[in-house]
C-alpha cells in the first residue's frame, strides 16, 4: 500500500513537527521510526486535528480511557454512531469535507467520516491517515444505485490508525441504526484488528467486495476523487456539482 504526501502537505509536517513535542502518544517517538508518522500527526485542510471543536470532541468521547487503542476505539464508535452515513447530501468543496465541518452537521458519506475518526485521533497524538478503495455491493438504496448506474463504488473511504506499532484499518462509515435497517451487522473496531467491512449480511449473503485499493494518504486527495467521481457517476456529478439530495436512511429498507 502506498502512502502519497505533496509538497504542500510536507511542509506542513515540517511546521507541526517543529511546534510540537516528538512524543506521539505513548507508543512512538517521531525520531526512531518511519518519518510519515509525524506527518500523520500534523493537521491539514480538511482535517483539522486543531480544530478547538474536534480538540474537545475527542477529549470528551475518550475521557477515562488510559491506552491509546481504548481512545482509538472510544473514538470509532462515537464517530460511527454520532454522525449518520448519508451519501446524498454532500459538499465537496475543501471546507465541505473538512472534520470539524462533518461534526457540526452531524452526518457524512464514508470519506468525511474517516476524515472526522482521522482528525480526532491527531489531536489526540494518534497517528493516522486515510485509505480509499473501490468496492461492490456496498449499502445502498434503489434511488442511489439507479442514480450511480452502476454497482462499484469508487474511493470509498476508512482510516488507518497507528496502534501498536502497525497501522490498523478502521470503517466507521455505517452507523448501528442504518445497518440494522440494511439487515447487516454494525463493523465493530477492536483497535487491533483492521474493520474493513462486512463480508456477509446477517443472512449469510455476500455482502462487501473490494475490488481496487487506492492507497493511503497524509491528506484527502481531493481533486482525484473528484476526478473519479465524475468518471464514474456523470449522472451524478459534473464540474464538482453533486446532483443527489434526500435523507439517505430514511429511504433504507427495514
């Protein structure tokens, strides 16, 4: 898996590093391991780990949790049921897909969900990044698959976590209340084990396949997926205009 970072974003590595301590956590220092793991403490355009609102945030979910996965895992959780997955209203400006933007507004499609989970672990000196891969039979509705024409999503989105000394994949695109309409069971996070996605719904049917994984990245990389989205959905998206409006889970079947 290859992790992309611009000069841009390197820059801001080199300004975060130098404003804060070298301690991450308690599980690495910055200057005997991998150099991208200051970089993947560092906020960024969109996600802005220092964000006064995502600062409290975290600090407020994680409270009396005494090890880094406990936070990562309190965290998952708060982002996967605190903010509800809906793909139709979507803002993909910059400020749009920003963390602190998706915890205001209380919902968000996989990507700005992962960006939130990224964010709150940052300001919490978690390392993190953000993964993207395209997938089949992914959750969704009649509306949505006849709007997209097509079954494969494209760039859909989770986050990486350093926990323990490795990177650890989490998903917290689905919330409990819209799995249980959708009949699957909600992707659980244990902080040690990646939580991709589910691979049968809870009547033993195929449920989630990845056919193509993006990479990961320091950053969003806004531009192509956007690029990407308007490839594969132009009855959706055209000039970075998303088309799709409605309440994504009150159109779920129960």
């Amino acid at each position: 898996m290859t992790s992309h970072i611009s000069q841009q974003e390197h820059d801001v590595h080199v300004s975060c590093v130098r404003r804060e301590p070298l301690a991450i956590a308690n599980t690495v220092t910055i200057a005997s391991q991998d150099p991208e793991l200051g970089q993947c403490i560092c906020p960024t355009r969109v996600i802005d780990s220092d964000n006064p609102q995502i600062i409290e945030f975290a600090r407020r979910v994680t409270v009396g949790k005494n090890s880094d996965i406990d936070r990562a895992v309190a965290l998952y959780h708060a982002v996967r049921d605190g903010i509800r997955y809906d793909p139709y209203r979507i803002n993909v400006s910059v400020a749009g897909m920003r963390a602190s933007e998706t915890l205001a507004r209380k919902y968000g499609f996989c990507v700005p969900k992962a960006i939130l989970l990224a964010a709150a672990a940052r300001s919490l000196r978690v390392p993190s990044r953000l993964g993207f891969a395209d997938v089949k039979n992914h959750l969704s509705t009649e509306r949505l698959r006849r709007s997209m024409r097509t079954d494969l999503f494209v760039f859909h989105g989770y986050t990486e976590l350093y926990l323990e000394d490795k990177w650890v994949k989490a998903t917290p695109a689905f919330n409990a209340s819209l799995c249980e309409r959708f009949n699957v069971e909600p992707l659980d996070f244990d902080g040690r084990i990646d939580s991709v996605f589910q691979q049968i719904d809870k009547d033993g049917n195929v449920f989630m396949q990845y056919v193509r994984d993006r990479g990961t990245f320091v950053d969003l990389p806004l531009q192509e997926m956007l690029a990407a989205f308007e490839e594969h959905y132009p009855s959706l998206m055209s000039r970075g205009t998303y088309k799709l409006t409605g309440a994504f889970e009150d159109e779920a079947l129960s």
